[in-house]
C-alpha cells in the first residue's frame, strides 16, 4: 500500500473502470421519509427511490467522451490523481447509506491489480473485436471475451522487492534487541 501513492495510473485505471462499468447500475431502494422536492420535481413521502449511478457516471455534462474508456481522464497536468475527479465517480451510493466498505475494496483492488500486473503479462485476442461491450441487467456484466494471461519471464522486481523487506525486517530487529 505504500507504493500506491507512486502509482496514480493504476489508481486512475481503477476509477475509470468503476466510473466506466458501474457494474451495479441503480443503488439499492431508498424511501423519502418527508414530501419533498429534488431540482423542482415534488415527491411524496414513502416514495422509493433508486439512484441510477450509471447515468451519473456517463453524463456527459460531468465526463468528457463519457463512452471512452480513458483513465487519463483522472490525472491532473502533473500526472497525479486527481482526487476533486475522483469524487464524482459513484459507485458505493452516497449519504448515510454509502458503502462502509468503500475504502476496503478500493485498497484490495489496488492491491489485486497491481500484484497482478507486476507479476503477469496481458494479451488481448486479436481475432476478437476489442470494443467493450456488456449485458445488463440487475448488474452490468461484460459480454465474454478472451485474453492469454502469462507468467514475466522474470521477477527480479519483486525478488529485490522481498529482499529489501527482509532487510529492512532484520535491521528492525537487531535495533529492538539493542535497545
């Protein structure tokens, strides 16, 4: 987790495929408790409500080219993420009733991702069409597809990676013993 900060396009990648998919396209029932009014429409008390996140994750008023999938989208000039952007992206609901579990499962998915593409090589089908296209329904799924999904040759980054840990594990130790 602390190299998360050194990789802000796996977090961009991340947002841009939560903002994309909104695999869970409406948030689960809510109901007004009150008679109340949103943007001048009048809605009365114990009216269920959905919040349909896909439409505010592709509005185009909010997302330029809202149908591209681009993780650019949530860097700033400088290359870093872009955090007022990443606020716009609904995915866990909002208001009293959002996710608890928000924080959790964007660290796990840094985490799965960028394990996985430090460890793996990617390649896409090249018979099959590359446009992203999906199944909807209560969730969204993607329409399937193939990619071939290999071992690096090589994993001298994360030999290095395990052995300055261990390192630095050891030196940590022999400090604690002295003390």
């Amino acid at each position: 987790m602390e190299d998360q900060p050194h990789l802000p396009y796996v977090m961009a990648f991340l947002y841009e495929s939560m903002r994309f998919s909104s695999f869970v396209p409406v948030t689960i029932p809510h109901a007004t408790t009150v008679d109340t009014s949103i943007m001048g429409y009048f809605i009365p008390k114990d009216t269920v409500i959905f919040i349909n996140q896909w439409s505010v994750n592709h509005d185009p008023e909010k997302w330029s080219n809202p149908e591209d999938f681009d993780p650019t989208r949530f860097l700033d000039e400088n290359g870093f993420i872009n955090k007022d952007l990443t606020s716009n992206v609904m995915i866990f609901s909002l208001g009293k009733r959002r996710c608890i579990g928000e924080e959790l499962s964007k660290m796990q998915l840094f985490l799965f991702t960028s394990i996985l593409v430090h460890q793996c090589n990617f390649i896409a089908n090249p018979n099959e069409d590359s446009k992203m296209d999906f199944t909807y329904g209560l969730t969204i799924k993607p329409k399937p597809f193939t990619v071939n999904v290999t071992l690096r040759e090589t994993m001298d980054l994360l030999d290095k990676a395990v052995q300055r840990l261990q390192a630095e594990k050891s030196a940590n130790l022999g400090t604690l013993m002295f003390e």
